[in-house]
C-alpha cells in the first residue's frame, strides 16, 4: 500500500493509505514446480550402501578389531598393576 501524502493536517496522525493498491503483474509468468534433476539423500545412500559399501566393510572392520585390541591392552596393564597394588596395600 503505498501512502497518498507524508502527514495530513494533524501531526500526530498517521498518513492516509489508499486501499485499492495493486501490485503489477508479471506477464507470461506461470508458476509452476520444478523437477529437481538432483538425486535425494535417500537414493544417494542406498546406492552408496548397495554397491561401495561391501567392499570395504572386511578391511574396515579388521582394521576397527586392531583399534580395539590396541586400546584394551592398556586397560588389562592397569587392571594387573592394580591387583599387584592391592596385594601389596594389604600385606602391611
């Protein structure tokens, strides 16, 4: 709505709005919704699971077995040094 005038006689009032603007309109513009040539996550994913997936899970999880063995080595040290501890706590 556009105004017809910045003030009209009050100060205090507001500007007059004339009520029958109308906005201009685009010829030849038909919305209409587009195709998305673009795959979804979904699709992306399950193509990626299907096909890329299975053939580095044996390496992957091979290579997961040899990080948890090398960090649970430190655990059974520290659970041995704990029991000599003990051992030797209760002696006294």
């Amino acid at each position: 709505m556009k105004p017809i005038s910045p003030t009209t006689g009050n100060s205090r009032s507001f500007p007059l709005v004339e009520f029958s603007y109308q906005p201009g309109r685009l010829s030849g513009y038909q919305p209409r919704c587009a195709k998305n040539a673009a795959p979804s996550f979904r699709n992306i994913s399950s193509q990626y699971f299907q096909r890329e997936a299975r053939r580095d899970f044996v390496g992957e999880a091979c290579l997961f077995v040899a990080i948890i063995i090398t960090a649970a080595a430190p655990f059974f040290n520290t659970a041995s040094a704990l029991a000599d501890f003990c051992r030797v706590i209760g002696q006294f």
